[in-house]
C-alpha cells in the first residue's frame, strides 16, 4: 500500500501549535479525529458516536494522562494502580516514574481484591499483552472507589476477534498496534466524559504542548486509505485480512516447532465468532507467550533463549510471574521471525538451552 499511503506536506503547513482552538483537545487535527471514528466504525471495535477523542503521542503518554485525569485534584494518600498478572511489563515503571503523589502502582489486581483497600484504578489490558487473553476489570465493584482504564491497543482484527464494540469509560488505542507504525508515535483515547477528557487534554498539553501535526495528518492518511478500501473493495487483499493471515501463519509455524521440541507450551485461545469477518476464529496475539515445561520454579525462561540460541525475550518476573515464562515478539519482520523459529528449533531440553 506504499504509494497509496504516500503524502508530502510543504514546508509552509502545519506550523501552528494550534489546530483548533474551539475544541477540547485544540492540537488535536480535525482530519486525524474523523479518520480515528472512521477507522472504529469500519471495525466495530469500539463505540465513538457521542464520545470525547484525545490524541497523545503513543499511548503511554496517554496512559499517564488518564492517571493524572482520574486523580487530580489529589486526597491525602495516593490512588493505587493495579492490573491483573500477568500485566503489561511496563505499567509499573511507568506508574511510578514520576514519583507522584497523586498515584502509585500497588501490584496484582487479583490480590488487591483480597487484600486492598482504598480507592484504586485498574488497569484492563484486552487482549492482554502478554498472553493474548481477552480481560474483564477483577476487583469487585466498590461503588466510587474504583475507577478504571481500558487499553485496548491490540483490540484489532489481526490479533483477536472482534467480539463487541468496547464502551467503556476510558479507552486508549495506539497507531503502532493498530497499523504497525510505532516510529509516528500516535495514540489516542476514546473518553466518555467531558471532564475527564479536558484533563488529559491538560496533561498533555502541559508536558508536551500537543502532539506532532505532522504525524497526525500520516497517520490520518493511512486510515483513511484502509477505510476507502473498505468501502470501495478495490484492493486485492484488504489490511486487516492481510495482516491476519500473516498472523495465522505466523502462529502455525509457531506451534509445529513448540509441538516439536516439547520445551515449552503455548497458550491455548478458544475460537469466537467476529463480528468484523462474521466468522469463527482464533486469536493470533502479537507476542508468543512461552512457559518451560520443567516443574522448577528457580528456571529463567529468558536465559534460557539468550543465552542458549540468543534470542531476547522479556521474563516473565516483570509480568508479576514466575521466570518460568518468557514473552517473545511475534511483530519482527519476516526475516527476523524465521531466524526466531530456526533458532527455537535447535532446543530440546532446557539445559540444552543454556
């Protein structure tokens, strides 16, 4: 799709910090906001009509807004943060990197339900990355003590079938997942109330003073070219079956090696109808989330693959697991992805590994 996908913007345009300064989120490109409605609409991923858009530069920014939006102005302890184990790898760091006073991160939302107490946000990662799973909140409900966030950054049809559209209160979706185009660093959120949107229009405002309107207008012409091509049926293989087929592909070579060295297990995701392709299918995560079939609890799965076939993966102690488990990008180009899975080929225990 490179030519069709290709814009040129002159050296005059998009020199304005501002890009409408009737609206809430006044950086925000009007073009970007209607090809971010389009986009879900086309999908059915999640409801738009009558919602506030927020864009950020990624969504981690976004994440740290929604934090800053769900806390400000502050009570005398700082809110807890919380997602289900395994969570997201970098919600702790993140959570915690500006050292606020207006929130800390307190762990697995699993135990918070049993033994937390106070006022709390969860963090609901679906599909979960690491292990592909599609997530529910956990902590029981606790009238206004809980407050929630919904990142939604692989709730794409390559990944996962589209069961429902999402509506939930905050949603944050990313360019890098939905399209491959981490290197614009664009995300947005999909935000039920005024207030809380206007706040995180605020921090980000604040800490960046918007977000680049060059990379608003790309990804806006990106969008907007799978859209057309729904909409008209002219291309040969639209995106999201192409991506999805080169998922499927992936995950099936994936398992015959997995299958074949009986070193590690890979998840099993049960099939469900989508509603964007209006059939049964499996879920193919980005990631390939591995445990070492040996019961001892003291092996690193992540050693295991540097230091035996150097492959990187990321331990699963900072998923709030054991090191049993080990994630694995499953996004690499093709090239990459074939090593990957010769090199995987070549374990067949795990002290062969080492």
């Amino acid at each position: 799709m490179e030519d069709k996908c290709t814009m040129v913007i002159s050296g005059s345009q998009l020199m304005s910090y501002i890009s409408d300064f009737t609206t809430l989120c006044w950086f925000m490109e009007p073009e970007f906001q209607e090809a971010v409605r389009r986009l879900h609409r086309v999908v059915g991923n999640a409801v738009v009509d009558d919602r506030y858009i927020v864009v950020g530069t990624g969504s981690t920014q976004l994440y740290q807004a929604a934090l800053y939006s769900l806390t400000s102005p502050g009570g005398p302890e700082p809110v807890s943060v919380v997602s289900a184990a395994p969570y997201y790898s970098a919600y702790p760091e993140e959570t915690d990197y500006l050292r606020s006073r207006l929130y800390k991160w307190a762990g697995d939302a699993y135990e918070f339900d049993k033994n937390g107490t106070g006022p709390y946000i969860e963090v609901v990662n679906s599909p979960n990355n690491p292990d592909g799973t599609l997530r529910e909140a956990v902590v029981k409900n606790r009238g206004d003590e809980g407050k929630l966030i919904h990142d939604l950054a692989y709730y794409w049809p390559q990944y996962t079938p589209i069961i429902r559209p999402a509506d939930h209160d905050i949603m944050t979706f990313t360019f890098s997942k939905s399209t491959g185009h981490a290197g614009s660093r664009i995300g947005w959120a999909v935000v039920k109330d005024k207030e809380v949107a206007r706040k995180m229009s605020k921090f980000i405002e604040m800490s960046t003073l918007g977000v680049s309107k060059d990379s608003q207008q790309r990804a806006a012409k990106i969008m907007g070219v799978i859209c057309d091509d729904y909409k008209n049926f002219k291309s040969d293989e639209l995106f999201f079956e192409h991506t999805r087929r080169v998922m499927a592909d992936r995950w099936e070579r994936l398992r015959q090696v997995v299958d074949r060295n009986q070193v590690f297990s890979l998840p099993k995701y049960p099939k469900q109808y989508c509603l964007f392709s209006g059939e049964l299918i499996e879920p193919y995560p980005g990631f390939a989330w591995l445990e070492a079939k040996e019961e001892e609890e003291e092996i690193d799965s992540q050693k295991v693959l540097r230091g035996g076939i150097k492959v990187q993966g990321r331990t699963g102690s900072r998923f709030g697991v054991a090191q049993k488990y080990v994630r694995v990008s499953l996004l690499s180009n093709e090239e990459v992805f074939n090593q990957f899975l010769e090199r995987l080929s070549t374990i067949n225990s795990i002290s062969n590994g080492h």
